[in-house]
C-alpha cells in the first residue's frame, strides 16, 4: 500500500476496533481477508497508533470467534466466544455453502440459503447490541433471484433486508447483486453493491496469453437482457464492441420454476474469428451459458471464455467438461466469494478470480469511515493494466521478430 495511503488511514480515527467473524460457511475467505487486514495494519507506522483511539489496532488477528450449535432436532444457538463490546464488526457469510451439514433427528441434512440466513441472524443476535457498528458482508445476496413480484408472490430479498435492517445492521455489502434496485427495501442505511470487474480483467489478462484487445479481435457478450449495462461497462472501458443474446421462452409452461427457453436470439456485431467474453453474474446450471457458447461458436467465434461472479453449478460439471472437450468454451472464470468444490478447482477449464484482497480494502475503509468511491471506480486500475499487457505483447512481438 502507498505512503500516501497510509498516511490517509492513520490520521483518521477507527470507527472502533475492528472485529472480523466469518460464519463457518466462509471460513477460507474470511482467514485471508484477516491475513490482509494484519499485514496491512502491522506495516503502519505512525505517534498516533500508542494512542487510545487506536487502541488494539495492530492484531495478529481480528478474527472474533462464534459458534452455532445444535440441538436434536435441528434448531440452533448462536454463542460469541469473546467480547464484542465497542467493537466495528464486520459479519460474512457465503448462503450458498451447501457443503456445510448438521444433524435433523439423526439424519445430515445440507444446510440450504434459508438455514444460513437463519444462523446470520442467530449471531446478530447474539451480540445483544453491544457491538458499536454491524456491517454484513454477504458477497451471494440471500434470495436476490426473488427481487421482483410478478404475480402473487413474496419479495425474499427485500423482506431479508428489513430484517437486517431492524436488527441494527448500519452497512450492507454484496456482490454483483442480481437487481440491485432492491437497496429500495432499506433507503437509510448503506447498502454497496461491488463490481468485480477489475478482479475479472486482471485474472484474464494474466491467464490468457496472446489477446489482442481491440474491435477487430475481441468482444464482450451479454448472455441476456438483464445483463446488459454489465457487458457495456466491459466493452467501453477496454474499447471494444459488445453483443447481446435474449431468451425466447415457452411461457405456457413452468419447468423447474421457470419458463423453458425455446431459442437464443443474438443482436451485435459479427463475432467471426474474434476471442468473445461472456460476462454474467452468476453460473446457476450452466445450461444457458452453454448454449450461448454453442451459439458463438456456430457464428465462427474463435474462442470462447466465460466470466461470473458466482459458480453455483448446480447440475454438476459434466455439461462444461464436454464443452471444454469439443472446443465449445475454452475457459470459466469465477470468483471465491462462494463456496467452491475441490472437484472445480482441478478443472483444467476453470480459473478462480481471488477477492479477499479487494474484501480487506473495503473494510480497512470503511473501519476508518473513509469513502470507497476510489476503489469501486476501478477504470484507471483497468486501463493501466490493459496498457502494460499491450506494451508486453508488443515486446513479445518484437522479440519474436529480431534475427537469429
């Protein structure tokens, strides 16, 4: 971190001391968001850190522990193993870790988003308003598929964070939420919905070798309507051109708890012998993803990668194994905000996307109540990183070219 950066951090007082509890379902992440956080703190010099406003601002570790017990039956109790008191404490919790199981009358049952959600609450309340400020970091918003009310209906997502909301919560953090118009549900708290869009170009430019980043060899794909203003931020801040494919569906029936989708129908530029990036926010099945691929391809792409925030997979890999076999997607991208299976990440297809540095920025901000404007505007990041991966290729080319 710069000089300068750190001058900025140590003159402004903490909110309070800095408090990290991860819930087991996001333990991984949580332990090298802590590792940041302690690194960074430990490297500050400065008079003011013998003060008693920065009293237990250099920790080995800021992680709190809590612990969410059981009885037989299934229901659950929240304890925090240490205080609280006083303290600005940061709350994470990935909902979708079905990894995670517990006992229900002798049988293991998989906990679902609703039982994770439940356990968050469990700790909230556990704190018993001790806490000076709680702040929920939920990279995978529970129930943000459930946004919107077409019929009878209920609003999951909004109904979630009023809850939050009524429980002291002060400041929601999330991912790439689905619809972030839903921060409607709480107007007076603050709610920051972060892109990963840095975090995806610099993983791409670091894995993927010989791009050739302009109109003529590249471009950014939406798979659908709804993710539309994602793709044309891709496209506009690396000057490219974009596309966009819409799901015609079947709306007499209801398969699965949606409509089925009878065609995909593309809108945009010729892709022909071009590398296409479509960009989502979230692998549900893959099946669509997939046909978009194949889609592509049939259009004479010459690669295709795809980049979301979240992996969910929940039809397995074997539809992606195929996929990558035959040429039809020639990698996947996701972030570790949510869990992620050991069987995924030997994949030779796939390439996680680490955000446990970009997490530990934001809370080390927000502990000294300072903005995060400059961290979620990442177009300059992303501009000097396609610039210096430009100026390689073009050394590279150079290289290639001088006489033996």
């Amino acid at each position: 971190m710069s000089d300068s950066r750190t001058s900025e951090f140590i003159e402004r007082i903490p909110v309070g001391p800095l408090a990290l509890m991860p819930l087991d379902s996001i333990q991984p992440l949580g332990q090298k968001v802590d590792e940041y956080l302690s690194t960074w703190r430990t490297q500050r010099e400065s008079d003011h850190k013998e003060t008693i406003a920065f009293n237990g601002y250099q920790k080995d570790s800021y992680i709190v522990q809590a612990k969410v017990s059981r009885f037989g039956s299934g229901e659950a109790k929240a304890n925090i193993l240490e205080t609280v008191r006083g303290v600005d404490l940061y709350l994470m919790v990935d909902v979708m870790n079905y990894a995670q199981t517990y006992s229900l009358f002798g049988q293991v049952n998989h906990m679902s988003p609703d039982d994770h959600y439940s356990d968050l609450k469990r700790v909230i309340a556990a704190t018993t308003g001790k806490a000076k400020r709680i702040n929920v970091i939920m990279p995978f918003m529970y129930e943000s598929r459930q946004h919107k009310r077409t019929g009878r209906e209920s609003l999951d997502c909004a109904m979630m964070l009023q809850e939050l909301h009524a429980m002291g919560v002060e400041n929601f953090i999330t991912f790439d939420a689905h619809d972030p118009r839903v921060m409607n549900a709480i107007p007076q708290d603050s709610f920051d919905n972060i892109s990963c869009s840095y975090q995806f170009i610099k993983a791409i430019l670091a894995h993927v070798e010989d791009l050739d980043i302009d109109k003529n060899h590249m471009m950014i794909i939406s798979p659908d309507e709804g993710g539309m203003s994602r793709a044309i931020y891709y496209a506009n801040v690396l000057g490219i051109d974009m596309g966009m494919f819409y799901k015609r569906r079947d709306y007499s029936k209801v398969v699965n708890g949606r409509n089925p989708i009878v065609a995909h129908e593309f809108l945009g530029a010729d892709v022909e012998g071009k590398d296409v990036f479509i960009i989502d926010d979230m692998i549900s099945s893959g099946e669509s993803l997939i046909d978009t691929a194949k889609e592509l391809k049939e259009r004479k792409a010459r690669r295709v990668f795809a980049c979301c925030t979240f992996g969910l997979f929940t039809s397995g890999f074997n539809k992606f194994d195929q996929a990558y076999a035959n040429g039809t997607l020639n990698g996947v991208f996701t972030t570790n905000l949510i869990y992620q299976q050991p069987e995924l990440l030997t994949k030779p297809w796939y390439i996680s996307v680490d955000m446990a540095k970009y997490i530990a920025l934001i809370i080390d901000n927000l502990n000294h109540d300072m903005s995060i404007s400059s961290i979620l505007d990442s177009s300059q990041k992303i501009n000097d990183k396609v610039a210096a991966y430009r100026a390689h290729r073009e050394q590279m080319t150079q290289q290639m070219e001088l006489p033996l």
